[in-house]
C-alpha cells in the first residue's frame, strides 16, 4: 500500500480545488440562496432538476448500484 501512494501520479493542487469549491459554493448560493447541503426535499426538486436525459442515466445507475429514493434525493442530487 505504501508503494502505491509514493507512486501515485500528482494530482490537482490545493488552490486549484479550493477555487473550484468558492465558485461552486458561490453558484449554489446564487441560485438557492443556500449552499446544497442545507437544501430540504422540496428545493432540492425545485434547484436540482435534471435534464430527462441525465434522470434516465441516474435511473439506470441506481438500478445498478441498488441505490434507494432517499439515496437519490438526500445525496446524489445535492452533489448534483
């Protein structure tokens, strides 16, 4: 195991990512007012819809992955 992380390729730096959360934090503020996280069931499917094309993969994903209704709701959409 030790030998894999000492051989692991680079990845992003830290200030790389961090940009990337300020501007994703700022986006979900500006659209909800809120940061995902906090959103409840009702904003969640007002702020986090999805095109039919993307429900149909996330459909067939959570069929796969056996994954719940609140799975979807509670995580995958607050990502999202």
């Amino acid at each position: 195991m030790r030998g894999a992380l000492a051989n692991a390729a680079a990845g992003e730096e830290s200030d790389t990512v961090r940009c990337r959360v300020i501007a994703a934090r700022e986006r979900q503020l500006g659209r909800a007012g809120c940061i995902n996280s906090v959103l409840g069931g009702s904003s969640i499917q007002s702020h986090c819809r999805l095109a039919p094309g993307d429900q149909e993969l996330l459909g067939t994903a959570m069929e796969y992955l056996g994954l719940s209704a609140r799975a979807y709701y509670r995580r995958i959409l607050r990502v999202a």
